[in-house]
C-alpha cells in the first residue's frame, strides 16, 4: 500500500507553567510542559468570544534540556512536532490515555517574563539561537520508563553556550 499520511502539529501558545526536565533509566533527557492557544471569534449575536485550549507538550534528549534551561511560564513559543496517544495502567488499575504533541522542533519568540511579567533581560537567548534541528530531538524511549524524580531546573545559559550545543 503506497498511501501516505501526515502526522504534523504546528502551535504558537504560552507556556502555562515551566517545563519539567527528567530522565529515562538509560539517562535519555525528557521535558514535559503545558501550552495555551488561544482563539477568538464574534458569534451570531455579534459578541466578541474568546476560548482556550491547552496542549501536553513532550521534548526529548537535547531539545528536552534546552527547553528546561530556557522556557518560563508565560513564555511565548513555537513548537512543531506529531501527536501521539498513550495508554497506561493507573496506580488504582484503571485504564489511562493521553494525547500529547511529541515536539522536534521549538523556536522562543519574544522575551521571557519573571512572576511580576518584568522582562528578564539576563535570561533573553535570540530566537534563531534556540532552534533545534529535528535530528537532534527525535531519539525518545518509551514514556513508561521515565524516572518519576523531578530535575530541578539548570542553571540558566547563554546564548553563547546554547549557540555551541547545537550541532550545526
């Protein structure tokens, strides 16, 4: 059978909370983080009507620690990258399932905010310094296996250490 399919996910959102950096038993990096998208529209009585939707974002390896260094709550972002449900078997044995947005490809748009929405300048990486190729991001491992410790976020970077970690 020579049909093709596509499996394409292209978002612009805000991060709704940082990313959570963990690591696979086998030391495989993986970061996982929320995604809000906006959509507004008028409907038939002519009011102006606003919704949001909000995505599971999954990075692996090198673009899972980039992620973890860079990204902040609030944060604006372009991510692409394919969706994929999982299923899994719940402490209390009830049948789980999730859709998420396996991500390889992330672009940082704007500048990040602190708490107070201040600009952080210190933390600012230009947009073409964030990108990360999607040879570098595909290898992932089963979900599953992931360690339930949390990473407690890096030591932020510069764009001069981010530049040198890309492979390109």
């Amino acid at each position: 059978m020579s049909a093709r399919s596509l499996n394409k996910v292209i978002l612009i959102g805000n991060l709704t909370r940082d990313p959570e950096l963990r690591y696979t038993p086998s030391g495989t990096a993986v970061a996982t983080f929320s995604l809000a998208t906006n959509r507004e529209w008028v409907d038939s009585t002519g009011q102006k009507q606003e919704s949001a939707e909000f995505h599971r974002i999954v990075a692996w390896n090198k673009l899972a620690e980039i992620c973890s260094q860079i990204l902040t709550k609030g944060r604006k972002i372009y991510v692409e990258g394919r969706l994929q449900t999982r299923n899994w078997q719940s402490q209390d044995g009830q049948e789980r399932q999730t859709t998420e947005i396996v991500i390889s490809e992330m672009i940082a748009l704007g500048e990040p905010k602190n708490n107070s929405g201040a600009v952080e300048e210190q933390q600012y990486v230009p947009e073409e310094q964030v990108y990360v190729p999607e040879e570098v991001a595909t290898k992932e491992e089963p979900m599953e296996e992931v360690k339930e410790k949390k990473v407690s976020k890096k030591e932020k970077v510069s764009a001069a250490e981010v530049a040198d970690d890309i492979p390109f």
